[in-house]
C-alpha cells in the first residue's frame, strides 16, 4: 500500500509576520523608508511635548504615578521617571492626547504613538543602545500593524473597536520583540498573548471623555507585556488572526468586511511606511480634507454671507465625525470638537485656520462659531476613495444667493500630498516650543535624526528636561 503523503500545514498568519520580523535586518529597509521612520517618531515626539501643559496629562501623570511610583524610564518632556510599562503608558498618552498624531491612511490607525513608546521604554529598560536595531524593530512593526488594520476594512471602526488600541498592541509586541531579538516561536507567541491584552472602544465619540487618549500607551503596555512573557516561555493561540475566536473573528465577524488574506500581502516589498500620512491639523484626520477646504473658502467669503453649509464626506466617516449630528453640532470639550464635521468646518471658515490655539474654551464658546455650526450639514459621497484617502468637499450658500465649492479630494498629508521633511520638522519644532528651549529642541531634533549613528542613550537623555 502506497505511503500517503501529507503536506505540511500553512503558516499561520502571526507566523509569517514573526518570520519577516525576525529576518528583517537594518540592511534589508531602504534608506528611504528608514529616513521616513525617523521624522515620523520626529513628528510623535513633538506631539508629545506640546501635549505636555494639558490638563489631560497632568491629570494621567498624577494617576499613574500613584498606582506605579518612581522609576527609572524617561516620560517625554518631565522630569518625573516611572517604570517601563508605566512610562509607555504615559508616553503613549501623550504622544497621541492632542490627536495631532500620524495616521496610516488605508488602516485608519495611529501606529507609531504605540510602537514608539514600547520601543523607548525596552530600550531604556535593557540598556539597548542600537539606533540602527532601534529604527529596524520601529520599522517592522509598523509594516505589521498597518497590514492587520488594513485587512481590517475598516470593520473594527463600523462595530465600535478603535484599531490604534486593539491591532496597537500587536505591532507593540512585535517591536518590542524585535529589539529583544526574540525567535519567530517567540514573537508569533507575543501576538497570540497580544489578542488577549488589545483594547480600544469609540464610546468616547458620545460625549468628548478622555479614554482614547490611553488607548496607544495601552497598546505599548499590552506589547511590552506580551513580548515578556513570550520571552519567558508563555505559550499562545497560533491562530491570533484567522482563529476561529481570532481578531477577526471575534471583533469583526460577519458584521462588516473584511480581508485576512492582506495581513502578509507585499511583507518585504511593499513598504507600508511610506503610506502614513502626517497630520498638518490637530484633528481626526477624517475631518482635515473638509477642514482645508473651508479654510480656503474662507478667503473668498465672510461669515456673516453664509446661510447654508454642506460637506460631502465618505461614507466610512460619518459615525465618527458626523453622527449624531446635533450632538456634533454642540461639542462640549476640545476631545468633542476635534471629531466634529460641523465645529472644524464652521472654525475654519471662519477664521481660515484650526490649531491648538482654536480649540481653547474661547473658541468653543464663541457665539459666531455656534451660529454656524447649526448650519452645516453632511451628504454621503461615494465618489470619494476611502480608506485610500480621506477626502472631502464644502460647499456654502450666500445670502444672496450665490454658492460656492471647494473640493479636497486626496488629503493633504497623505502619501500622494505628503508633507516634506522640512514641514515635518517645522511642526515638530512648533510643537516642542511648548516646554523646550530652542537648544533643548535642538538637541531632541539631533538626536532623533541622528539615532542611527548616535544612538539610543542621547535621544533619551535629550527628552528630559535640562
């Protein structure tokens, strides 16, 4: 009787992410994508500092060092030190606090205020001074992250999960086992003990609460505390993913689509790095296209001209910025003001601007913007590409009757509209200003551009106070 041969089973899809991971050499990530990496955690830290006077900050400064006490892991902009996974968290908070934040665009998720203080706090924590490791480890888990949210479709937003919690801690595992220098057993486990710890809900979208200002430093903790005890031994799920209670299943399922198949699609060949788009406002990004339209608008008209407002959006956005619509139309607080259509467009039309400095009380209470902000209205437009881009258009109806459109249909940002490297760091630099010195963010802006040769230790040092 003839043997029957039986082939071996399929990779899962956490272990063809942990194979890439730990394959990937700095060698192997062109000069390219390793350049774009160092603005983008550039562009983070600056999100960072100038989050640092908030009240938000202050209020989760005092929380988490009453539970964890001292430590010995730099916190962005403090003089104060917590213990890793305390300090990622706080970290992760304030990178991500102002929602100033990269986006990768086709996942709709906010990577690199996860990764980055997982990757800082394992460094500092293990005396891990490689920038060239450091920028590798920075590097896959952004590959790996952007693949599972994009695989997602933008399902986990439809059912209430925000990706930059849930898939955050994935990518934090794989990078924080990246620079442990873990096997594939290691890291493929990491993810599986990842799908237990990920966390994220859009509640906050009800009523402006603070809680998805934790969710990246949540990720950060989950990831450091997954690649530890997969370190450690700890056995997993294999099935993280593709399970039949995996991520998909379990927080997707039937209810919106979804693409498994994506997750390793173009690993090594296609670099998803490039694809984050950088945020010019401090907004959710699906609100920026309508945002810069009403901004240009705002040359050609007055205010007081407008009696009709109405933004065409896809169809994707409208529960997080549009619906429900009289409650985007009374924001409360800054977090509120930020996922409202009606309070972006009617700011910047207006005032043809929205920065931080529009999202004070004073702006939130100014009787003209609420006047307004009860005339604008949304319609569903399918013509736009989303989750490839986030476009928008505005169009405004005068007094005397005339009306006008302006039509963003690629964001400003984005991969085909990207800000240079020099915008970048001007909006670091800005940033920064909140609590550095000139010299000191000299020397944060040095020490990141140069971590590849200078090391981890000195962007470390720089980040504290002098």
């Amino acid at each position: 009787m003839a043997a029957v041969l039986q082939s071996a089973p399929a990779p899962t899809i956490s272990h063809s992410l942990a194979r890439f991971v730990a394959a990937l050499k700095p060698a192997d990530v062109p000069e390219e994508v390793r350049r774009r990496a160092r603005h983008l955690m550039l562009d983070a830290l600056g999100c960072a500092l100038a989050a640092v006077p908030s009240p938000f900050a202050r209020t989760a400064l005092t929380g988490i060092s009453a539970l964890s006490g001292a430590g010995d892991c730099t916190v962005i902009g403090h003089a104060e030190r917590l213990p890793a996974r305390d300090a990622a968290l706080m970290n992760g908070i304030l990178a991500h606090g102002l929602d100033y934040d990269d986006t990768h665009s086709a996942g709709v998720i906010h990577l690199t205020v996860g990764i980055l203080p997982a990757l800082l706090a394992r460094a500092q924590e293990r005396n891990l001074d490689d920038g060239r490791a450091f920028v590798t480890a920075y590097v896959a888990a952004m590959e790996c992250g952007a693949r599972i949210a994009s695989a997602a479709q933008g399902g986990l937003h439809q059912v209430g999960f925000h990706p930059t919690g849930l898939v955050g801690a994935f990518a934090a595992a794989l990078a924080a086992g990246k620079l442990d220098m873990l096997s594939e057993q290691a890291l493929t486990d990491a993810q599986g003990i990842a799908l237990s710890v990920g966390a994220g809900s859009l509640q906050f979208l009800d009523d402006g609460s603070w809680t998805k200002r934790m969710h990246p430093g949540w990720a950060a903790v989950g990831g450091l505390t997954a690649a530890a005890l997969a370190k450690a031994g700890f056995p997993a799920p294999r099935e993280a993913y593709e399970g039949r209670f995996g991520l998909f299943a379990s927080h997707i399922g039937p209810r919106a689509p979804h693409d498994p198949a994506m997750v390793s699609a173009g690993l090594g060949r296609v670099w998803e790095t490039l694809n984050v788009a950088v945020k010019p406002y401090p907004l959710c990004h699906l609100v920026h296209a309508c945002t810069d339209a009403a901004a240009i608008l705002s040359r050609q008209v007055r205010g007081s001209e407008i009696v009709r407002v109405r933004a065409r959006v896809p169809a994707g956005v409208v529960p997080v910025i549009c619906e429900p619509l009289e409650a985007k139309r009374h924001p409360v607080t800054d977090y509120d003001a930020k996922f409202s259509l009606p309070y972006c467009v009617a700011t910047a039309l207006l005032r043809g601007k929205l920065g931080l400095a529009e999202l004070g009380d004073d702006a939130l209470a100014d009787p003209a913007t609420r006047a307004l902000m009860q005339r604008v209205e949304y319609q569903v437009d399918d013509s736009f590409e989303y989750p490839r881009y986030y476009g928008g258009e505005v169009s405004v109806t005068l007094a005397d009757g005339r009306s006008m459109t302006e039509r963003q249909a690629i964001n400003r940002g984005s991969a085909e509209r990207p800000l240079s490297d020099a915008e970048i760091v001007a909006k670091f630099r800005d940033n920064a200003q909140a609590v550095f010195s000139p010299a000191q963010i000299d020397r944060v802006q040095e020490a990141m551009q140069d971590i590849e040769s200078g090391g981890v230790a000195a962007l470390l040092k720089a980040l504290a106070p002098h």
